[in-house]
C-alpha cells in the first residue's frame, strides 16, 4: 500500500513538473509573439495584411490554429508561372501558401519549380514576398518550420530565383552560382510622401535616376544607349507613375524591381513596379474623387450598360481601369486641359520604341498592368493611336473606341484574389545590334 502512494506521489511529480514546463514555454512563445508583433507595426504590418489577402487569408481573419502538426506541404509551381503571362496561375500558388496560416506547425513547406517551364521577374518577386511574410508569421506562432525547394532544370531560370526570388528569402546565406557576375539586378523603395518632404523627394529623385542609368547600363551591353533627352523622358514617365502610387494608392510606398540576364540565350529586360493600397478603381471611386474625373468615366459606364456589354466577364471596375489609363485620366484632374494622366501611357509607348526593330528576330516585348483583380496585357497587337480630339487613345478592340469592350484576351477579370494595388510588370528583348539611340 505505501509503495502504491509513493508511485502516486512520484507520478504526481513529475505531471506537475510537466505542467510547469509547458507553462513555461507558452509564457515564452507569447512573450515572443509580443516582441514579434512589435517588430511588424506600421508600415511592415500593412504589408503583411496586403500580402495575406492577396493569399485570401484576411489578416484578421486568420483561422485559428489546429493542435495537430502536419508533416510536409509541397506547394507546386506550375508550368508557366508568369504575371505577364498566367497571373492566376501565381495567384494560385499564393493561396496555397495561404492555407499554411491555419495549421499550428507544418514540420517542412517545399517549393516545388521542378515542372516549371517559363517564369518572369514579377512572378518570383510576388512569392518570395509572400514567402518573406509566411515565413516570419510562422516562426512567430509555432516555431521554425524548415523551408525546402526543387528548381527547374534551366539554369537561366536557376539565375533569377537564386540571385532575387524565393531563394534569397528562405536561405541566411547567398547561394553561388555561375554567370552570377553577369547579372544586372535593380531594386528600390520608397517609405515616405515625398509631397512637401524635401528629404523623401530628394530619395525619390535619386531612386529614378539611379532606375534610369541602371536601363542605360543595360542597353549598353547590347550596344545600345539612351540619349539625352531619352533619360529625360524616362524619368518623367516614371516619376508620374511614383506619384501616382503616393498620391492615389492611401499608402506612400512603391518598389522597383530591374532584372537582366547577359548570359541568357535570348536576352530580356524585366521591370516590375509595385505599390500597395487602393486599386485604380478604387482610386476613382474614392469618396474624395472630383465631380471632374468621375464626368470623364460615367459617359463610358452608361454606354456600356446601355448596350448590355457589362457582365462577370465585363466589369464596371475593369471598364474603369482601362478608361484609367488613356492620356489625360487622372483621378487629380480638374479640367480637360490638365496634363495629368499621361505617365502610363507614355512608359508603354517609350518601351515600343525600345522594342523597335527587335521583333524581327521573332521576340516580343510584353507588358501587363494588374490592379485589383482586373488584368491588362500589351504585346503590340493593339497599337496607342490617336482618336477625333486628338488624344492617344489605346482600346484594345479593332476600332480602338472606347464604347466598344475591348478584346477578351487583353483586357479581362481575373479569376483568383488579385493584387492588392498595382502593378506593372514588363518584360523586352535587347539585342546585340548596333540600332540608333533611344
């Protein structure tokens, strides 16, 4: 009988020193998570609730943590995995990544390229953003959860996604690799409303310009150059579409992504350009949108009702989207005479000409604009003319009028989350001959 109450007394123990322990350790994880939580305030915090939602986990509609670990989720990427190209085959990626929120610990995530043929620049810079956030979110709640990956047999797409995908973000050492010196990489941010800010314009000014010299650097290695008044152009083109993120979004920041390949079979120049916060849409119908901007898209929006165009095919956010981005559309513009509107565009008709002569060779410059779950494509089939008032006018259909839907293929609803803001993603071809300067 004693021996009995000994082994009680002793078992009893020892749950006790477990139940202290494991006290102990949820004290530690939840002083954790406070420091954590410190840490992705503000700016950093905003981002991640962005990035979630374009995962479709609303940040605060995390689901709540199961008890039970997983083992190891293989997240594939597929065949073409492109924003120019199959922006809801990126998207979809992302929500599976998403529903790693829910789970209490998943023991390994791998990314799996291994089936992936063709990839772009704005594609892997989405994921390893959205990993960068998974990954911290995570580690905070439950612990380090180990990160693995399979990449594609091509070693052009090898170079991309160690030198400034998901790599670099999963990794706490840079990976070598060969042609590594033959890479030509950009990137810069803005943080801050360089709007009455001398020392957030002065950065913004020198971002651009830094941008600028970086494309000439690039074209230079194709004997190619921009000229005086190319620099100039580009500059501007681009300094709109940065305050246009500032200015329109609600959120004063941006990325800019350059991305070129000299060791490549066929040399291409990526530019992503990105910003949180509204979408054009949105912009447009903000309650503190002008009467002025908002008379220049009704017109548009009661033909097309009228004729019955509008549809889940046809929107009213992707008419509007579209309107957005003829010259002279802005949602700061007060009068038909104003100036605003034209930066989009003008970097469209800046990269044709860059492009000019190279489709010879059978390689085609392409663009997308996304912006909410609206889509754009440009690859030169559709050609920015001038309409009866003289403006320049892009449609997309073969009358080039902006009271007829646009065609299909390029101008369309996305099936998936979309992006949370807007986002330009661009992708030209260089070549090795001696053209004129741009």
């Amino acid at each position: 009988m004693k021996k009995n109450n000994k082994l009680k007394l002793v078992t009893r123990s020892i749950e006790r020193k477990k139940h202290r322990r494991a006290v102990r350790i949820e004290k530690k994880r939840l002083r954790k998570n406070k420091r954590s939580n410190k840490g992705i305030s503000g700016l950093h915090y905003r981002e991640r609730r962005y990035i979630f939602g374009m995962m479709g986990v609303p940040d605060d509609k995390i689901p709540i943590h199961t008890n039970k670990e997983r083992g190891r989720l293989d997240i594939k990427i597929p065949k073409i995995f492109s924003l120019i190209e199959n922006p809801e085959g990126v998207f979809s990626v992302l929500e599976q990544l998403g529903k790693t929120l829910g789970q209490r610990r998943y023991l390994q995530i791998n990314i799996d390229h291994e089936s992936c043929l063709e990839h772009d620049l704005g594609a892997e810079i989405i994921l390893a953003k959205a990993v960068k956030r998974v990954k911290s979110y995570l580690k905070s709640e439950s612990g380090i959860t180990r990160w693995s990956g399979v990449l594609p047999d091509s070693v052009t797409m090898k170079r991309l996604i160690c030198s400034i995908g998901v790599v670099p973000e999963v990794t706490s050492r840079p990976l070598s690799f060969d042609g590594k010196d033959r890479l030509r990489l950009f990137r810069a941010k803005g943080v801050g409303d360089s709007f009455g800010n001398p020392r957030e314009q002065d950065a913004k000014t020198r971002n651009i310009e830094s941008f600028v010299e970086y494309l000439d650097v690039c074209l230079r290695d194709h004997c190619r150059r921009l000229t005086k008044s190319g620099k100039t152009g580009l500059s501007a083109y681009v300094g709109e579409i940065l305050s246009n993120a500032e200015e329109h979004s609600g959120e004063k920041h941006w990325h800019i992504y350059g991305y070129l390949d000299n060791d490549a079979d066929n040399h291409y120049c990526e530019i992503l350009i990105y910003n949180y916060g509204f979408t054009i849409f949105d912009s447009f119908y903000n309650s503190d949108v002008n009467s002025y901007a908002k008379s220049v898209i009704n017109p548009y929006l009661s033909e097309h009702m009228k004729n019955g165009f509008m549809g889940s095919s046809w929107r009213k956010e992707d008419l509007v989207t579209l309107i957005a981005l003829q010259a002279r559309v802005s949602s700061k513009s007060y009068s038909d005479t104003s100036t605003r509107g034209n930066g989009t565009i003008d970097l469209i008709e800046f990269f044709e000409e860059v492009t000019a002569g190279v489709c010879s060779t059978g390689l085609k410059a392409k663009m997308c604009i996304i912006s909410g779950s609206t889509y754009i494509h440009f690859d030169g089939s559709y050609k920015i003319s001038n309409n009866k008032s003289g403006l320049e006018v892009i449609a997309f259909n073969k009358d080039n009028d902006l009271n007829s839907p646009p065609d299909a293929k390029y101008v369309k609803a996305i099936k998936c989350n979309g992006f949370p803001g807007t986002l330009i993603a661009i992708r030209f071809p260089i070549n090795d001959i001696s053209q004129s300067d741009l």
